[in-house]
C-alpha cells in the first residue's frame, strides 16, 4: 500500500507540488499574519508612549521647579523623557515648523557629530516628512501656545515589519536550492540504473545473438537449407539485434557522431519495418532531396528513436489502418524531421506528461521510449524533441530539430 501511495504521488507530481506551494503560502501567510498583528500592537504602545511623552512636557512647561514639584519634574524628565530612547519624535509649532533644533524640541534624531544648524534643520525637515507620512501629529499645549509632536515607528518596529518577508525569502532560497541539489541527485540516480539496466542487458543480449549467428550458418552450410528465403530475414534480424544491443551499450557513455546520409538512414528504417508492422499501416518517406548534406549523428542511436516514435504511432491506430508520414526537411540552417501519423492522437491533458519517465497509455507500456528518445536527441544531439501537434482521432505529429 504505501508502494502504490509513493508510484502515485510520483505520478502525480504537478498535483503534489500545487498542494506543497499551497502550504507553503499558508505557512507564509500565517507568518506575516501574525508578525502584523505584533507589529500593530507595538505601534499602539508606541503612540501610548508618545502622548505620555507628550503629557511629560505639558507637565515640565506648567509647573514650577521648587519644592516637591521639583522631584515631580526630576522624576518626570529622567523616567519618561530620557527613558523614551528609540521612538524617534519632533515638536513643532500649530505651522509644523521646528521649533529648534535643541535636544528640548526632539527626542531620537541622529545628527551627525559636525553637523551645522542649516544641516541640522534640513535632517529635522526630512525626518519630519516621513513622520507625517506615518502617523498623524499628538496635539499639546506648551506654556499657551498651540503645538505638535510628530513621530515615527521605530527601528525595532521597522526591522520586525519586514522581517517575516525577509525570513520567508531565505526560507525560499534554501527551499529552492535544496530542491534543485535533490532533483540533480535524484536524476543522476536514475541515469545510474538506465545505464546499469541498459549495458546489463546488452551483456545478455550476447550469448544468444552469438548462438543465432551460428545457428545461420550452420543452415547456409547445409544444402538443404542454404536457399532457403527465410535464411536472409533470420540474418537481417539477428544484425537487428546487433544494432539493439549497441545501442544498449551507447547508453551512459558517450557516443560517437559521424557524418550520415539522413535520407538512407530514414530509408533503411521505412524499408526494414513496413515488413515488419501491420499491412494496413503504410510508410512513407518525403525528403526534399535523396543526397541531402551530411549530418552528424550516432547512427545506431538515430535509428533507435526513429523506429521508436514508428511503433507508437503503429499503436496508436489500435490495429486500424492508417499512414506514417516522416518529412526531412531543411529549415534555417536545421535538420527538421516530423514523424506524422493517423493515430487516436494524445489528450491535451497528457501532453506535457509524453516525455516523462514512467508515464504510458499502454497497458504493458514502460513508460522509457519516449524518455530514453528525448535523452538521446537533446543530450547526445544537442537537438529538441517535441509533439509539434496532436488532434484526437486525427493524428500526431512528433518534431525533431538537429543542427546542421
């Protein structure tokens, strides 16, 4: 049961990511929900401490400083005024002009050790226009005259507001990059078994190819069989079977390209399968020139992906008849080869799905060829692979691109 939970959730990998993208933001959201809410209950006591400043003041300017009301004052001015050390703040008059730039009028502003009192002004007219743009001023009344106090959020406040987003953007980054180290992994992986899977079985591909091939000339050698027709089928497909089982050991290693006639090639293909397929399934070979120029390739690798894309297209007609169309063409300093067929076609909600290893319509299908074609065109290539169109009922086309 938790095989078939794990091949499932494999399967349906866009599904499991949509659903790991939407915790993700409901993780994220939360975060920032909650980090708002502290920020918004820190800005109220921000203001509850601004209009105690502010109280403070009115306080000082309307006593005087004998007596018991001296301490009060003391008291007022080193444990509320002095004590008020990060909210930033400004009085001003009923015009929002400074009143001056002493330490009297402005709590928190940093100026710098050599600062004018033009320069001083200007940093307390800029620092005022942002307060302005934050919160609206606390109405005071120093000594009978109308004023203000502007204020600004902390930096504390300002570093706690954007801090969710900067946390949650790390968090994506190593996220992120931790996705892209276990996809190379998991990929690599999956290359290893290929490539284990694909020379192992060329490995014992061997014996029997080599038990044919003396089986074949043991009856070309007998004069009861030596004239035999199915004696030239049986050697063209034991050379087959050569041809499989070297493109077997090409897998995993680097292959070597040489210069080939791609109108042959694709000729040799049509010629050996139309023998070998349903006879009401037909194939044709349309090139613009049987002498094209040469194109580098690995020949036996080619022909594996073209006779690939054949039979599923022989498939695809479900025993019906039908028409297999493969166009060579030289567009824009490329090779262009369509492999087109009269087949059921594929669903739209299975196009983005053909390439990916594991996933086949067919009831005993693998899921590899389409996977092990793409890997062989674009990776041993340098080409592209891909369904140029599709229509239910009506046929695919499959596109190859090779540089010249």
């Amino acid at each position: 049961m938790k095989q078939n939970f794990l091949i499932n959730l494999y399967n349906d990998k866009s599904q499991t990511k949509i659903v790991a993208i939407l915790i993700a933001l409901l993780i994220g959201g939360a975060s920032v929900f909650y980090t708002n809410y502290i920020v918004k209950k820190l800005a109220e006591h921000e203001r509850q401490e601004i209009e105690l400043y502010a109280k403070a003041l009115e306080i000082i300017t309307s006593t005087d400083s004998d007596n018991d009301e001296g301490v009060a004052i003391n008291f007022i001015t080193e444990q509320i005024i002095k004590k008020n050390d990060m909210i930033p703040a400004i009085v001003t008059d009923d015009h929002d002009n400074p009143i001056s730039t002493a330490s009297a009028s402005s709590i928190n502003i940093n100026f710098p050790s050599k600062a004018t009192e033009d320069e001083k002004k200007e940093i307390m007219y800029e620092e005022l226009e942002v307060m302005k743009s934050q919160h609206p001023p606390i109405e005071i009344n120093l000594a009978g005259l109308q004023q203000r106090i502007f204020y600004r959020n902390s930096d504390v406040l300002f570093q706690l507001q954007y801090y969710p987003y900067v946390q949650l953007s790390v968090i994506g980054v190593f996220v992120w990059l931790t996705y892209l180290a276990f996809s190379s992994s998991r990929r690599a992986e999956q290359n290893r078994v290929w490539v284990g899977l694909a020379k192992e079985t060329a490995h014992q591909l061997g014996t029997p190819i080599s038990s044919l091939m003396a089986w074949i000339e043991y009856f070309k050698s007998d004069p009861q069989f030596s004239h035999n027709e199915a004696i030239p089928e049986l050697e063209k497909d034991v050379h087959k079977l050569e041809m499989i089982t070297a493109r077997f050991s090409n897998i995993g290693s680097v292959p070597t390209l040489t210069e080939e006639n791609l109108h042959d090639i694709l000729d040799n293909i049509i010629s050996y399968l139309q023998s070998r397929i349903s006879s009401k399934v037909k194939l044709y070979l349309d090139s613009d020139s049987p002498n094209p120029a040469p194109a580098k390739i690995n020949r036996h690798l080619f022909e594996w992906v073209i006779e690939n894309l054949c039979k599923n297209a022989v498939d695809a007609m479900s025993g019906g008849s039908g028409e297999i169309i493969i166009t060579l063409r030289n567009q824009s300093n490329k090779w262009v080869i369509d492999i087109s067929d009269t087949g059921k076609g594929i669903s739209k909600a299975n196009l983005k799905k053909v390439f990916d290893a594991g996933f086949s319509t067919k009831k005993r299908g693998w899921g590899l060829g389409l996977t092990l074609a793409k890997r062989i065109i674009e990776n041993y290539h340098q080409g592209k692979i891909f369904v140029k169109s599709s229509e239910p009922n009506k046929g695919t086309t499959f596109r190859i691109l090779l540089n010249i």
